[in-house]
C-alpha cells in the first residue's frame, strides 16, 4: 500500500495511503478527493481526472499514451507533467508520488 502526498486545489498536502490494483483516479476517488471529478468513470474521454506529477515523477511513469496525451493536452490547465490519473495504475512503485490536483474542466 503505497503513501502518496496529494495537493489539492486549495493548495492543502496530505499523505494518503492507496491501494495498489486500481487506477490513481479511484484512489483518489475512495480518499475523498471530491476535486476529481472523473466524469467518465475512467474511459480516458473527459480529462476531468486532470493532476500534476510532481518532481521527477512524470519521468519516472514514463510517457502518456496516445489517447490520453491527445485528450489531456487538449485542456487550458495542461503542463508537461499533466496526466490523466485514471490512467496510472497504483503499484508499489508509487510510494512517494507527489501529485497535485489539477483545476479540471469538462
Ligand atoms: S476519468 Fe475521464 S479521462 Fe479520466
């Protein structure tokens, strides 16, 4: 069960543990992070599951996959570290993710 330090919108960082077999969006989701909206339960065609992989993290997941860099770079908010967190997968290998919750927009 990976910690993962979250920012939400109103700029609050809490360290959440998350379970590893469901998406980020979930985890969130389950932990009471109302920001996500997560419109389309997870089929990668609203962005409103928008967040920010902080330091080296977007590095480390590696790159977006077709659908979702079309769909997340298409929004104002979107930064180069964007990603769509119901398309992250929560293994123990996010220990220590930092996210930030993206302003989301549907
Ligand atoms: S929940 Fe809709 S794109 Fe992620």
């Amino acid at each position: 069960m990976p910690t993962i330090l979250v920012t939400d919108l109103a700029g609050e960082s809490s360290p959440v543990d998350v379970d590893s077999g469901q998406s980020l969006m979930e985890a969130l989701r389950d932990n009471g992070f109302d920001d996500i909206e997560a419109i389309c339960g997870g089929c990668c065609s609203c962005a409103s599951c928008h967040v920010y992989l902080k330091g080296d993290w977007f590095e480390r997941l590696g790159p977006r996959g077709e659908d979702e860099d079309m769909l997340v770079s298409s929004v104002d908010a979107f930064r180069d570290n964007s990603r769509l967190s119901c398309q992250i997968q929560v293994t123990e290998e996010l220990e220590g993710l930092q996210i930030q919750i993206a302003e989301q927009e549907c």
